[in-house]
C-alpha cells in the first residue's frame, strides 16, 4: 500500500478546536471593545491624554484589523479541515452504481 492514512474524526477534532479559539478571540474583542468604547473619554485632560486621544482611532483600528485578520485565519483553518474530512470521507465511500 502506498501514500499514507487520515483520521477523520482528528482532522474533525482539530476544526473543533479552531472553531473554539474562534469563538474566544470573538469573545476576547467584544470585552476589548466595550473596554474601549466605556473608557475613551478618561485619558485626562493633559497634553498626555490630548495626545493619546489623537492616536488612539488608529491604534484601536491596527488593535481591531489584526484580531479579524487573525479570527479570519482560525475561521479559514477550521473550514480546510472540515472539507479535507468530507474529502477522505467520499474517496473512502464506494461509488454508488446508478442504474
């Protein structure tokens, strides 16, 4: 026999997995932008808060774009292994004969 053997149920398992860091990185930037939105306006009234003020729509954007970027990538991940399973699963099937 030659080429190699996949588990399924792991390559399942695995999506599973990725499925939940999902869920937690979803979880982990809704608490990261109510924290945000409630906290906004107390960086004080120095030229400290003047400054952060300023900065902080691009620094809650790079925050915000690379938490998508990196749900997107666990979403993508997920996704692969789940149609890799329902891959091996139908090459594994027996062809059904139509008559």
């Amino acid at each position: 026999m030659t080429g190699y053997y996949v588990e399924r149920k792991a390559l399942r398992r695995e999506a599973r997995v990725y499925d939940e860091l999902e869920r937690n990185a979803k979880e982990a930037r809704d608490e990261l932008r109510a924290a945000f939105d409630r906290d906004r306006n107390t960086l004080g009234n120095d030229e400290y808060g003047a400054e952060l003020a300023k900065n902080m729509p691009g620094i809650e954007r790079g925050i915000f774009d690379a938490l998508k970027a990196h749900m997107d990538e666990l979403e993508r991940l997920a996704s692969g292994l789940n149609v890799s399973a329902r891959n091996y699963e139908a090459a594994e099937q027996p062809p059904v004969e139509r008559r």
